[in-house]
C-alpha cells in the first residue's frame, strides 16, 4: 500500500513532462508545487526504520484523524467548533499521507481566498443590506404573530 509519505525526492517522468508541457500560471503553481520538498512521514526515525511498525502508526494515526474528523462532523449539528475539529484531523492525516497534506493546503488556499473576497467593499455591503432586509422581514412576521395571537407564554395555556 502506498501512502505517498515514503516517496524519495525524484520526481517521475510524467511530471516532468507535465511541468514542461504547462505554461503561464499554471507552469508557476506546479514549478512551486515541485520546488517544495516532498511529503515526508513525521513518524519517529526508529518507527520508520520498520516497516510493520510504520504500517501500524499509519493506521494509528489515521484512526486518530478519522476520530476527530467524526467528532467534527457531529458537532456540525451538535454544540461545537465543527469545522475547526474537522481541520484538525485533516491536520492529523497530514502529518502521514501525502494526499491529505495536498487537500489541507487546497483547504488553506481556498479559506484565504474567501476571507479575502469577504472583506471587499461591495460583498460586505450587499451582506448588510441583506442581513437587514432579513431582520427587517423577521421583525414584521413575528410583530404579525404577536398582534393577531399575543403573547401566551406555554405555563399560561389553559385550554390543553
């Protein structure tokens, strides 16, 4: 089984042949991709010395990352930082698989990029504008509700 986390630092010809064949902007991300040093297990040196034992702190620290993951996920619906749990253990993958530290730093890469359109000009202001419009609606419907049946808190009720 090949994670990824004990690849060497040699490329292979394919992407070579795919960094010469690309140009323009994509030729830059893929020459920084290939500039940054391969993903490399952060497994002690004597855990990766052996090679049932580094399988074995693979699946440790995958079950570990798939653990926070779930607990994230649930809290998505339950109280508590959902998606910081979530990252987390995407972060916990990292440290071992190849794959997951590509997906954190996509993850990464996508998060700035939308905090970043969050903070122009024109999309805060249409999202208070909204929001207002929002609260402004809200209010009238509940104001409706309380004029036409009042308010009757649940201990009041007397006819159930």
């Amino acid at each position: 089984m090949n994670t990824g986390s004990d690849r060497g630092t040699q490329g292979s010809a394919a992407d070579e042949a795919t960094t010469e064949a690309t140009t323009g902007p994509a030729a830059d991300e893929t020459a920084e991709a290939g500039a940054q040093a391969p993903h490399v297990s952060k497994a002690p040196a004597f855990i990766k010395s052996n090679k049932s034992l580094h399988l074995s702190w693979q699946v440790g620290v995958f079950v570990v990352g798939l653990a926070v993951i779930a607990a994230g996920v649930a809290m998505l619906v339950l109280p508590g930082p959902g998606w910081v749990a979530i990252f987390a253990g995407l972060a916990i993958w990292a440290t071992e698989f190849a794959w997951a530290h590509l997906v954190l730093r996509w993850t990464k890469r996508k998060v700035t990029e939308a905090a970043q359109k969050a903070l122009d000009p024109k999309v805060r202001r249409r999202n208070i504008i909204l929001t207002s419009v929002g609260l402004v609606i809200a209010g009238a419907l509940i104001g409706f509700y309380l004029w036409k049946y009042g308010l009757v808190l649940p201990w009041n009720l007397k006819d159930q």
